[in-house]
C-alpha cells in the first residue's frame, strides 16, 4: 500500500533508509537493463467504485479501495526459471513472525512449486541489517508446523541453516540472483 | 481500465457477449483450479494522489489515475514454462492492426524472449468470432516491417498462417494451452 518516499544514503550495509521493497525493485531494475532477468513487482489491486472522465483529460478515480492480492508481489523470469517472491521484514532480531505471510501467498506460492517454479520469500532483519532467500518448501515445513500448533515464528538460527544469506552490493543493491542460481542447484528444480 | 459487466449467454462459438479478457480470466481460474498452470492479469497500475484513511474502516482512494503498464497484461508458470502475453480484440475483418500493440509491450516480450520465455499475442478478430494465438517472435516481425514503412496491420491470411487458431470450449472456455504445447513443440523453447 501507499509508501512513504525515503531518504536514501549509501553505507556498507547498502541503502539504508530504503525499504526492501525499494531495494529490490532497484535490483529488479538493474537485472533487467543489463538483460540478466526480467522481473516486476505486481500493482496492487484496486477495486474502482468512481471513475470520472473529464473532457479532454485523462480519468480520474474518485473512489477506489485497495483489495487483498490473490499472489505473490513479485514474479518474472530469469534463464528459462519462472521466479515467483514475496519480501518481509521485521523489527525483531530473534525470530521471524510467520503472521507476516498470508494463506493466499502460501497457496500460490504452493501452486506454482507444483509447476515446477523457483519460489522463495525474501526475509530481512532490519534492525540486524540481514537479509536472507527462504526457499519456499522451507517456509511451508514452519508454516504447515504452526497450524499443527508449533510455533508463531522461524527463529533466526533456523533461517540461517535454512537460507541463503544475501551481502548487500552497489549494482544491483541485492545480488539476490546469486542466491537463486544456489537455490536451483541445491534443489534441482 | 474498467468493463462493463457483459451479459454472458453460451453459444457454439463459446460466451458471447464476454471480452477476451473475461474469456482468458474465466480459462485462467480452470486452469489454477485443476493444477493444470498458474497465470493471472496483473492489475492496472494505478497512480495514487489522495487518500484517506477513516477511524476504524478501510483506506479510500479520493484521487488516483491509471498509469501505463510496462508489461503486458498476463503471465505465470505452466509446466516449468514461463508464460506471458497479451489479448487484443478487433472489429475488422480483413486484417489486424498493429497499433493496439504498444512499443513497451514488444520490448517487453522482447526481453522475456531472450530468458527464453514462451511469449505470444492473443489476437482476437470479434466479429467474425475467430480467435488466435500469435507467436511474439512472429509478431516482431510484422513490428518491425512496420517500422520500416510495411504495413500498419497484419492481413488475416497471414495471421492464418502465422498463429494457432483456438476453438471455444466450454472448461475451459478458452483452451489455450493445447495451442502453447504446439507452439512449445514447434519453437523448441
Ligand atoms: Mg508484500
Ligand atoms: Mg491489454
């Protein structure tokens, strides 16, 4: 939904002041200039209740809401894989909230593992300045252990066994490709 | 941007009265919903001015206009193929024109092309109820002629010969992607 724009400053930790959205839409951006993969963040639905078409100028929305996504944020293709992402973040620095993932994206994300897709989900400890690539089957196995009663979170030590850990860079800002080429060699999508 | 509600009646040549995009959306749902592919519409980028955020009910969008997609409207995974396209609809009979594409769709498909993505046009003649599926690299070259001083449309005889025609079905009502096995086995993508 609607962000506030940020104040963007380079470090050695990257951006910060960039949301991750930002970063890997900077990224996504970088990829696809220099040909390496097309990839783009999906506008947000919006369900439209007033247009008004004014002579001689372009439609104006007067009253429109913002409706739930039935996917993922993100999706495109890189080498012939179809990649398909959604990004979170937490303040926390121990564990990582799985309430931060819908059913729906969950769903979707299961559908498309089932065509044989490379799905994962971005998780960044802001506070930690760390950001990682969970592959998707590794997010449903706590995902699907939550709803049997387990726990609410993935603790850190988990995602850290579990993902790859991306280094933030300059071009792209996340080299988060790299991670994607271990990904589809560990898994042999 | 927003359709009429269309008044759906079956017929042999399939609903009449449905736009392609209903059409394609409709086939889309049959498809997800059988674990056959997983394609969606992305929805039209919007460009927010004003919103308001009311005590305990949900944000309204109070003034936004539709922004230009940089994409074309579809794609999504089927059977590890990365599929994206576009639908266009004509009331001519003799030829299609050209200028319902745009030239950020051709580079779009372009580049989804060279991460050998399986790319094509649905291309929809209304009136006389024949509707096709146009391999991208086939509509580059009519592009292209075009650009070079040929033709502002592509004649139906060409298109016969160029595209896979699709017969309504009734689940699902658009079977598309018996034409992509073809297309897939002649392209070698
Ligand atoms: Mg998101
Ligand atoms: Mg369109």
């Amino acid at each position: 939904y609607p962000k506030k724009s940020a104040i963007v400053h380079h470090s050695i930790f990257g951006k910060r002041g960039m949301t991750l959205e930002q970063e890997i839409n900077e990224s996504n951006a970088y990829y696809l200039a220099h040909d390496i993969a097309v990839i783009h963040k999906k506008p947000t639905p919006i369900q439209l209740v007033k247009v008004d078409y004014p002579k001689r100028s372009a439609a104006v929305i007067r009253e429109a809401y913002f409706r739930k996504p039935s996917t993922t944020d993100y999706n495109g293709i890189y080498h012939g894989y179809y990649l398909d992402f959604d990004a979170k973040e937490t303040n926390n620095k121990l564990s990582f909230p799985l309430k931060n993932f819908h059913e729906h994206q969950i769903k979707h994300l299961r559908a498309c593992i089932k065509q044989s897709g490379v799905c994962f989900a971005f998780v960044k400890f802001s506070k930690l300045d760390r950001l990682f690539l969970l592959p998707a089957t590794k997010l449903f196995f706590y995902w699907d252990q939550q709803l049997q009663g387990g726990r609410k979170s993935i603790p850190l030590k988990n995602i850290e066994q579990d993902s790859y850990e991306i280094n933030y860079g300059f071009n792209p800002t996340i080299p988060y490709l790299d991670a994607v080429d271990k990904m589809i060699n560990d898994f042999g999508v």
